[in-house]
C-alpha cells in the first residue's frame, strides 16, 4: 500500500509520480498544499523533518528525498526497471540526479517563485505569507525566499539560479546529441528526474529556451516524454489548465526583464 505527500506542481512530486506512473503503481494521495505552509503542519513534519515533499509511505515505512524515493521504487518495485544493469550506465544516471539535488533543485525555487506564484503570494494576508517563510528551516533558503518574493527576478539570488537551469538544458541537450533517454536506451529514472526543471521552464513560458532551433535534441526528447502515458497521469491530470495558464501568464509578464538574462548563459 503506497501513500504519497505531495503538491501537484512541485518538481520532486512530479518525478516522483513520474517513477511510479511509468510503473503502473497506485497510490493514495495526500495533497500538501507547500503555497500555504502545509508542509511545516507538525503532523506533517514527523513524517518528513526537512518541511518539504513529497514524502512516500510504503506499508507504514516513511521515505522522503524525491531521488532517494525514485531509486527506492526501482529496487522495491523491479517488475519496470527503470535504471540500466551496467554499473557504468547507473553511474551516468546518478550524475544526473546529484547535479539536479546539488545544484538545479535549489535553483528552481527561486526562479520559480521570482516568475510564477510570487504575484499570487503577495496576495496573501501578511500573516499566512511570513508563517510560511518562517517555517522553512534553512536560514540561508529563508533569506533567499524572502528575497525572492520581495524583488521578484530582480533578486541578485534570480540570474544564478536562471543559469543553473539553462546549464542543465545545455548539458541534456548534449547528451541527447548522443543517446536517445538520458538514462541510456530506455525511459529512466534521469529522463523522470530532468523532466520538472524542463516542464517548470516551459509552464513559466520560458519556452523559447526550448526551441528546436535552440536546443533540437532536447525539443525532441521533450515533446517525446509529454507523449508518454505516464506524462498524462503523473504531470498534466495534476496541472489544471487555468493554473497552467496563469503560470504562463506571470511568466510572459517577466519575461522582457528574463530574456536578456538569457543571452548572456548557456547558447
Ligand atoms: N531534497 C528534497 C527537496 C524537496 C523540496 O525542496 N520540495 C519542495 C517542493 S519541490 C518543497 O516542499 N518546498 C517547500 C517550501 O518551499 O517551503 C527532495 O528531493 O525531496
């Protein structure tokens, strides 16, 4: 019996629902919603400690940090392996995920927050906006949502964290010169943990940076993934349209003041 603790646009739920539609997994959801704080609810927090989602609870057992989940479901659930047998091609896939949680991940927030629901956030009564800050545990990550939402992509934190993503586009864009999943062959558990950051650009209509004639390889391989059957469980029936669009909007409003930072990173 499978539970999950998740929010419907975060990244790591995403790759995580990704793993376990690719596996034809079953879960019973719990929605956490992260915009109002839910994370930090202490009921919550004695099952994931670090304040955040998603977390899996397999027959009672509660598992937490999304590339941890994922590799747990391959070893638990191997019926649709998602990682090659070649210690090799494991360790190609697990240089993926470590510059995702190393470097992407903790930029995402801040380019995610700084063009999409920081408009939305501002509207919120004063109270929910700080308690929600205030719960997050890591001073450093406090300061910088603080930031963030106070000067938007105006933040000194928001041009690094744009690189960071745009570095991950150009490296996947490379490797899929080359081979046709970033896992190797097949679908994977790297092609499950890039997807997010692709799709989080994409839904803050920063789509240009995905263009075919930017990035082929990687226009390809995107337009592959939202095909699959797992795209529409795991990602789209999460993402309602009219959230979908109004993220799109926020992201067209910033994206004259983004797209010079574009230019100067990456292609
Ligand atoms: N390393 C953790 C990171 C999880 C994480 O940062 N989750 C975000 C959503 S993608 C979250 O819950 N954020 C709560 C907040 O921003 O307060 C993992 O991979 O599970």
């Amino acid at each position: 019996m499978l539970e999950l603790y998740h929010f419907a646009f975060s990244t790591c739920s995403q790759k995580v629902r990704m793993v376990l539609a690719e596996k034809g997994l079953d879960f019973e959801s719990h929605e956490v919603d992260i915009l109002s704080g839910a994370q930090h609810d202490p009921a919550y927090v004695k099952l994931n400690p670090l304040h955040v989602v998603p977390t899996l609870v397999d027959s009672g057992t509660a598992l937490i940090e999304s590339t941890l989940i994922n590799e747990y479901l391959d070893d638990a659930y191997p019926s649709v392996p998602m990682r090659p047998d070649a210690p090799a091609a494991r360790h190609a896939i697990r240089l993926w995920t470590k510059l995702l949680d190393d470097r992407v991940h903790p930029a995402a927030p801040i380019v995610t927050f700084a063009a999409g629901p920081r408009a939305l956030i501002l509207q919120q009564p004063e109270d929910v906006r700080e308690a929600a800050i205030a719960g997050i545990p890591d001073p450093e990550a406090r300061a910088t949502r603080r930031s963030v939402l106070e000067h938007g992509v105006h933040a000194p934190e928001f041009a690094d964290a744009l690189a960071a993503m745009i570095e991950l586009i150009d490296r996947a864009d490379a490797a899929l010169a080359r081979q046709p999943w970033l896992s190797g062959d097949s679908f994977g558990l790297a092609d499950a943990a890039v997807l997010p950051y692709v799709l989080r650009l994409d839904h803050l209509a920063m789509t240009p940076l995905l263009s075919a004639a930017l990035r082929p390889h990687l226009s390809k391989w995107y337009a592959r993934v939202c095909a699959r059957p797992s795209f529409d469980t795991a990602v789209a029936r999460w993402a309602p349209d009219e959230m979908v669009q109004m993220m799109r909007g926020l992201g067209q409003e910033v994206w004259p003041d983004v797209e010079p930072l574009t230019r100067t990173t990456g292609k």
